[in-house]
C-alpha cells in the first residue's frame, strides 16, 4: 500500500473497494470492463468526454443507459453518437458547476 494512503485508511477516511480477489493482477479487458461496470453501478452518474462509434467505449455507454444511468458527455459533434443514445450534452464550460 502507498503510504499517503496508511493515515486516512487508518482514520475512516479511505474506503478501497474492488470486485476481484487481491490475488488478481492482470489486466485484461475482462477484468477491465468488469471494473469499470462496478466504478460504473456506485456512480450516481458517469462522465464520458467521448467515444468513437461503434467502440468498446461506445457499447459500455450503451450499457450504462440501458440500466437507466445517468450519462453525460462533451457538447460536440463528435460525440453525436452518444448523444443521440441519450447521454446528456455538456458545455465544456459549465463542467465546474456539475454535480
């Protein structure tokens, strides 16, 4: 463990949550998506600033909506796709004030 981390996880104030054994250490795309449906299904909303179509990232999006969560992205015409899915548009200048 970090030792930034030793104190605040000593005093309640770190939480470190995972869906995998501490033995896993590999990364693969498995367990890449499966960690990020978990970060995912704790948000009460998730931030996308892009995704090609028909991308992994795209179909995770998918995803997500289809689970009726919140999704927002980047207000651009490069994230029509997601847009269009149903993900919430962004001025990249009011990102400060969300939440």
């Amino acid at each position: 463990m970090r030792k930034e981390f030793k104190k605040p996880l000593e005093e309640g104030r770190l939480l470190f949550l995972s869906p995998f054994k501490e033995s896993q250490r590999r990364n693969a795309v498995e367990t890449a998506m499966e960690r990020n449906r978990f970060v995912a299904a704790l948000a009460d909303a998730v931030f996308v600033a892009h995704a090609s179509p028909n991308s992994k990232t795209e179909l995770f999006c998918r995803e997500l909506l289809s689970w009726g969560k919140p999704l927002f992205t980047l207000e651009s015409d490069t994230n029509i796709n997601l847009i269009s899915l149903g993900a919430k548009p962004m001025n990249i200048n009011n990102i400060a004030n969300w939440g």
